[in-house]
C-alpha cells in the first residue's frame, strides 16, 4: 500500500476532495492518506498556513494530493503555493491541456502541454519601494534554472511521445533575462535531437494559441508567462473545472487542480470535481498506479460522455451525483 500526502484545503477543497477519495477508492488502487490541514483555518491555532508538518509529510511521502487552500490577503503570509513550492524545490509545474469528451470549446483537438518555471523571474519577490512614487521588481533568471525546466521539458516530449519543444520569451526586449533563459534552452535542445525546437515570442504566442492552438504540442516558458500562458491554455479546452495541474521536483510531487477554492460555491455541491480529479490520475501515474488511473480516466470520459456534467459545463449534475455516476462506470470496470 502507498501513503500519499492529502492537503484538503478550505471553500470547495474538503468536498471536491471527498469525491477523488471515493473514486479512488472505487479504482482498484489502495492509497493510505495521510491527511494534512493547511491555510486560514489552521492559522489561529498554529500561527501559520503552512505548518512544517504539511512539509515533512510530502517529504515523507514524496507525492501529495492537494486541493485548493486559501491564504488570507494582507495578513503578513506568504501564498501556501508559494512557500510549498520552494521549500520542496518543486521547479516545474506542468499543465496538460486537451480536450475532453463532450466539454463544448471553440477547438477541436487540442493538445497542448504546459512546462512552467516555477521558481524564479519576477515571482521571487525581489521587490522595493525605491520612493514613494516609485516601485522596483527584479526579474531574476539563472542559467541553473533555465537549463533544468528546459531539460525537464525536453525529458517530458521524449518521454510522452511529443514531437516538438517550443520556448516561449520576450527575449527581443528583455534581453538579458529571456536571453539567458532561451540560450538555456537552445544548449538543451541540441541534446535533443530527436524532438523538434521552436522559438516564439510571448505576444505572437498568445495570438497564435487563440487562431490556432493546434500547432502546438510542448510549450516551455519562464515562471510570468507560464502562468499567463497556461490559464489562456486552460480556457481554451473548457476552463478552471477541469484544469489540472502538477508542481514536480527531483524528489516530490504535488498535484493540484489550477483553480483556487472558489468560496462563492463551497458547501453547495456544484463545485466540478475533475479538475482534481484529472490531477490525481496524473498523481497515480507518479506511483505507480497505472491501471487504477486508466481505468479512471475512462470512467470519467464515460461519465462526460453520457451527458453527465455539473453547471460550470452546462450540466445539471451535483458534485455529489456526477461522483457516483463515475463511481457506477468504475464498479463494471473494475470486475
Ligand atoms: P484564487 O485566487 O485562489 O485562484 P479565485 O477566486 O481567483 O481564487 P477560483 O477560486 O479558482 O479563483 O474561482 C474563480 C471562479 O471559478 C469561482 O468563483 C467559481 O465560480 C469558478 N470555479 C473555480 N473552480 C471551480 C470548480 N472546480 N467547479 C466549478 N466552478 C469553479
């Protein structure tokens, strides 16, 4: 049995992630969680959002499960995601986005993999207050770094049967640091061979992902871009309910869904599940557990199919009944 990190988080997270549990559970797959509370619910009584023990946990286990935690804004905290992130050197978060059965969107066949620093440019928080009129970020990019996500990237195309890498950057402006990163990822890609490179720059991408998002296959882009970038992506194959998410590093993993934890519908039963769900089967994937995510990824795509959808995709399925109706589709698959 493996033990895996779950950090259920607050609004929508407790009940999006009572139904991944389910459906795993359902799956065939035997997880021990070790379940983990985090954000503004827990600051009162441990003085912080992120309490050590949430850490020690992922270390422990080496993959996590998490659903969407709130950080209060303009406590003095800094993001949950944020400070996970660093203190598990989790330097690539990748976002797969295609298209899902019966999830209506303005393309077809769209297929496009997003590969995100995570640790550097202007997310760093190097910032000052130069007077008061005046304030400074500093956009930090380290060869390191560069070089790393871009082999990350390229590891991710040989891999998965990808065909081409293409690095995103505003290198005819910010020529020092796109530079550094995009000659990172040229060195790389000589290594490579085998997959096709591209080079594009930011604005011209984004045109091209709203003309024709079917050009591309691997994106990889530096931490701001990536973070714009990978939303456009996500709204183009059916927005935040289904947008899944992974932040990996040399030793951990944390897979999480794009979207934050929605207060306006939490304890409503109309939160859409798949995103984390989506995320979980990738979570599966990491240990191991080929079989029980396959088997999932079926059952979910059955589920879609059949017309079974909650609000966001213009259903009229609760959280709660598009759970069991994947749960039903599992239980034949699983005999
Ligand atoms: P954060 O800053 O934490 O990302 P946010 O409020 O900017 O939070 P979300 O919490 O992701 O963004 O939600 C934005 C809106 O999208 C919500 O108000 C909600 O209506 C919708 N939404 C987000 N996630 C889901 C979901 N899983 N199912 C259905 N609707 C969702």
């Amino acid at each position: 049995m493996k033990t895996v990190t779950l950090i259920k988080g607050d609004g929508i997270g407790p009940e999006i992630s009572d139904a991944v549990i389910k459906i795993i559970n359902a799956s065939g797959a035997v997880i021990d969680w070790d379940i983990q509370t985090a954000g503004a619910d827990v600051i009162e009584e441990e003085g912080t959002p992120l309490p050590d023990r949430v850490i020690e946990s992922v270390k422990r286990n080496k993959a996590a499960l998490k659903s969407p935690v709130t950080t209060p804004i303009g406590k003095g905290f800094r993001s949950v995601n944020v400070q996970l992130r660093k203190e598990l050197d989790l330097y690539a978060n990748l976002r797969p986005c295609y298209n899902l059965p019966n999830v209506k969107t303005r393309y077809d066949k769209v297929d496009i993999v997003v590969v995100r620093e995570n640790t550097e440019d202007l997310y760093a928080g190097i910032e000052r207050q130069v007077d008061e009129d005046t304030a400074e970020s500093i956009k930090r990019i380290t060869r390191g770094a560069s070089e790393r996500i871009a082999k990350f990237a390229f590891d991710y195309a040989v891999n998965n049967n990808r065909k081409e890498v293409c690095v995103v950057t505003k290198a005819n402006i910010c020529k020092l640091s796109d530079g550094l990163f995009l000659e990172s990822a040229r060195k790389i890609a000589s290594i490579y061979p085998q997959i096709k490179f591209r080079e594009i720059l930011v604005d011209n991408c984004c045109m091209q992902l709203v003309q024709n998002p079917n050009q591309f296959d691997v994106l990889l882009l530096p931490n701001l871009y990536g973070d714009i970038v990978s939303d456009l992506c996500a709204g183009l194959v059916g927005g935040l309910g289904i947008a899944q998410g992974a932040n990996i590093g040399e030793d951990y993993a944390v897979f999480e869904p794009v979207h934050g934890s929605a207060p306006d519908i939490a304890g409503k039963d109309t939160a859409n599940p798949t995103a984390i769900l989506m995320s979980a089967i990738e979570m599966l994937n990491y240990i191991g557990e080929v079989e029980a995510a396959k088997k999932i990824k079926l059952a979910l795509f059955e589920t879609l199919n059949a017309g079974i959808k909650t609000a966001d995709l213009g259903g009229n399925a609760r959280c709660s009944e598009f759970t069991e109706a994947i749960i039903k589709r599992l239980n034949v698959l699983v005999k």
